[in-house]
C-alpha cells in the first residue's frame, strides 16, 4: 500500500501540476495535490482498519480445502482479459470512427 501510496512519484500530481504551472496557478495545483494525497491517505488507512478488523473472517476463507483457491487464478485471468479486450475494441472503435 505504501508503494501506490506515495513512495513512487504519482503521474497525476505531475500532470496536475504541470497544468498549474502552465496556467500560472502554482497555489491551486499545491492545494490540489494536497487534497489528493489527504484522500488517499483516508483510504488507505481505512483499507488497512478494515483489514485488520476483518482478519477472523479472512482466516476462515484462507483454508486450502476451500474451492475458491482453485477457481480464483482463473476468474482473475477472465477478468484482466475481458477488460483488455474491452480497452481494445474501444481503441479500435476510436480509430476507425
């Protein structure tokens, strides 16, 4: 979570920064970036809260025996796929419209 969180310079604070600068708003692109980087902190300790709150039930779906460790690789991988073939065909129905 730390890595997505802010350890890694993020592309949108850039962009949104670089923007302010071209517009001569530097205050307004701080205030922004400010704002962004207080919500995500907000989500991802309440992601971590509920985590931690929610461990005894995690527990119980973690056993081996459960049939959901042998279907979950695959509803991932149909899933990943049907979202890159829909990022496809928009790509492609943008470029022949």
């Amino acid at each position: 979570m730390g890595v997505s969180g802010g350890l890694v310079p993020c592309p949108e604070a850039l962009g949104v920064m670089l923007v302010a600068i071209g517009l001569d708003r530097i205050a307004l692109g701080l205030g922004l970036i400010l704002a962004f980087s207080f919500g995500l902190a907000a989500v991802l300790i309440a992601i971590g809260i509920l985590l931690v709150r929610s461990r005894s039930k995690l527990d119980r779906l973690g056993k081996p025996g459960n049939s959901w460790h042998r279907l979950l690789p695959l509803v991932s991988a149909v899933v990943v796929t049907l979202l890159g073939a829909g990022i496809v065909l928009k790509g492609l129905m943008a470029y022949v419209a």
